[in-house]
C-alpha cells in the first residue's frame, strides 16, 4: 500500500509543530561578579527567541556592576528571591494562565 503524498506532508508538518513547541531546559550560566552591587536572577523556559533576549540581558547587565545568575524556570523555587534585588521571569502564557512555576513563585514570594 502506497501512502498518498498528502498524508506524508500532514504528518511531517504534525511532527514539526509538535517538536518546535517543546520547551527545552535553560542551561545554568552566571554573568559578572558573584560581589557586585546589583544582583539579578533570571528564570526562563528555553526557545530560540528566549535564549537570545536572556544572553543580551545579561551580557549588558553584567558590564554595570551586576551579577546575573540564570536558571531554568523548574528550578526557580529552590532560589532565596531575597539574595536578588531584581528577579525576571520569562515564560509563556498557557491560555491565559502563567505557567505553574511562575505562579507557585508569585504565589510563595
């Protein structure tokens, strides 16, 4: 049984869609002077986009006196948001609703 071409495009583009929506996880990274003045923590869910806008973030907030400690948003309930003074979140909205761990923190700070 031969498939018709059609169906093979509609199950190749399932999969694309499917695959470019999974989150990935953000790699631990720290910018700056673990001393300096200023401290931020950013947590986020990984796309291309995210990764991009985080990298330029940091990288121009560290130049300042800033340390800046980035994290996969799972993990941002084991950080003391009191060592920060500046926490940035950066996730998506699931139908109008945070994400859970961006809520559970809101909700715990």
């Amino acid at each position: 049984m031969r498939l018709h071409p059609i169906y093979i495009a509609c199950v190749a583009l399932l999969l694309t869609i499917i695959f470019s929506c999974t989150t990935r996880y953000v790699t631990p990274s720290e910018y700056g002077d673990l001393n300096a003045t200023n401290r931020v923590l950013i947590a986020a869910t990984s796309t291309d986009f995210k990764d991009a806008v985080i990298e330029k973030v940091s990288k121009k907030l560290a130049g300042d006196d800033t340390y800046v400690k980035v994290i996969d948003l799972k993990a941002v309930d084991h950080e003391e948001s009191g060592k920060f003074c500046a926490i940035m979140l950066v996730s998506t909205l699931h139908y109008g609703d945070f994400d859970g761990y961006v809520s559970a923190f809101l909700n715990k700070s």
